[in-house]
C-alpha cells in the first residue's frame, strides 16, 4: 500500500457481491493458505473442500444475508471480512478476515475490523464473535486488541480458538 490514506472500506450486502469486486480471489487466497497451514498443501483451488469452492465460485449466494467488508487500495482489494446478520440470540460473527500478505502490517485489518464492529454494533448485535486457528497467534493478539477474549468453543475443531466481544468493549 502506497499511501494509508488511499485505504477505504467498501461495506456491501453480501447478494451484491460480484466477480468485479475482488472478493474471489482474496477468498482463494484464504482458503488456499489455510489448508496449508493445516498440513494439507493445497495448490489448486479445484482441490479445496466444497464448502470453500462453493465460497469462492459464488460468494454472492453464500454470504447473500450477509455484509461483505472489501478493504481497497485505490481500485484494489487487498483484504476482506464478512459480517453475519445477528441469530437468534442476537449474535453476529466475523469470518474470512483476511489481508494479502504484501499488505500486512499496515493496520488493515484492524480497519476491518473496526469497520465490521461499527456495523455490528449498528444491527444492534449483543455480541461479536469468531474463530481462529491456534497457531494464528498475531491474528490472535489482534483480536484480543480489539476487545475479543476467549470463550468455550461452539467448534467441534480442537485447533480453533473460539473468541467473542460485547459492545462497550475495548477497541
């Protein structure tokens, strides 16, 4: 990123979402990363799970209820965030916080977060939550920056730390 203040947020609802807006290939990116750090080297997006293709082949049908945050540098996504509408016990989740790597450390995905917060806190969400990987210790540490503490896991998965946020806290 050249200059921070080319950095802008880029809120859409997630049926909005269209190839044009880059959120496929930060999606790949994500998907890809993760099974590699899972210990499945994953070259090819064609060999991810189908959960994560059907992510990345139609993110409009599969965050359609959901807000799509795209961080752009001038015209470029460089990072990305979904925010879930509030269930039933009035609980919204961040997923797919994700930032290219030649963009990292140059408080993105705190904007993103900031950003997905705002909007939570706007839909009048009692709390935020996510998961992440355990061995993701700096995404950790940022989430915990931003007010996030550890909770039980609601993940069947050993290795995701399940973390949640209610408003007023530190951000």
């Amino acid at each position: 990123m050249n200059d921070q203040n080319a950095l802008r947020i880029l809120r859409l609802p997630g049926a909005e979402v269209s190839a044009a807006h880059g959120l496929t290939a930060l999606l790949r990116a994500y998907h890809l990363r993760t099974e590699e750090e899972k210990g499945r080297a994953v070259t090819r997006q064609e060999d991810l799970p189908e959960r994560y293709l059907s992510e990345i082949r139609s993110p409009a049908t599969a965050f359609a209820g959901d807000l799509v945050l795209l961080a752009l540098d001038d015209e470029t996504a460089v990072g990305c965030a979904i925010l879930t509408a509030p269930d039933g016990d009035g609980r919204s989740e961040i997923k797919r916080l994700w930032v290219g790597p030649a963009f990292r450390g140059g408080g993105v995905a705190s904007g993103l977060l900031r950003e997905a917060l705002a909007a939570a806190e706007g839909n009048s969400a009692r709390a935020v939550r996510l998961s992440v990987w355990n061995w993701r210790a700096g995404a950790i540490a940022l989430y915990v920056r931003h007010g996030f503490a550890a909770v039980e896991s609601w993940e069947d998965r050993r290795e995701l730390v399940c973390m949640e946020r209610r408003p007023g806290s530190a951000s």
